[in-house]
C-alpha cells in the first residue's frame, strides 16, 4: 500500500533546501520536517516502527511485524532539529544516540539503515 503524501514533493524540498540555508521559520521547519517523514515512510513502506517528531508529525515505517493496539513496541522519538539533522545526513545515528538526542525503544528502532534520506 503506497503512502499517501499530503505534503507536495516541491514544496517538501524546497522547505528542507531554506532549512539548511538557515532559515528557522516555524512553518519551513514543520514542511520539512512533514515532507521528510512522509519521504521514510515512502522509501520504506511498513508498521514495525513509529517515528515521532513533535510537534510536527509521526509516521510508521520499516517492514516488520505491525502492532495494533496500545504503545507501539518500537517507537523512535526526537525532536524537530535532530529530525532534519539524521534525515539529510548532517548527523550521525550513532552520534545523534550517543548525544541523547533521540529516545529509541524496541528491537527495531536502529534508523541508521534508513538514514540519510534520498529526499532532493
């Protein structure tokens, strides 16, 4: 089942490209952050993982088993910056978790196989 996009792919990468150039701006930063989730969640079509972004978004992704009750037993949390960071490949998985910079439980929740994302 192919992923529904509710943020346009133009719109998406034009929100990340003024993100890297610095641009803060709530609304660029909730776009790209929107954009890129939906982009792990394309590339990697699955329930096995919920990644949560607040207070932009969240999105499962990554083949697996797909829970349906409840706290989901692989949840990846983090919060917008760090997102963007490990999305476009500035940050390290290994060195976003050793900063503390994202929560992760669950046998599944290593996005470093994912990560960076193709998104331009």
């Amino acid at each position: 089942m192919a992923v529904r996009r509710r943020i346009d792919p133009t719109a998406g990468r034009a929100a990340v490209e003024e993100w890297m150039r610095g641009v803060g701006d709530r609304t660029v930063v909730a776009t790209a952050v929107r954009y890129l989730l939906e982009q792990l969640a394309t590339d990697h079509e699955g329930n096995a993982v919920e990644v949560r972004v607040p207070p932009f978004g969240a999105t499962q992704a990554v083949p697996g088993p797909r829970h349906t009750r409840g706290t989901p037993p692989n949840v990846v949390e983090m919060d917008p910056e760090t997102w963007l960071c490990l999305a476009t490949g500035s940050l390290s998985w290994a060195d976003a978790l050793a900063a503390a910079r994202v929560a992760a439980s669950g046998t599944r929740a290593d996005l470093s196989p994912y990560l960076p994302l193709p998104w331009s």
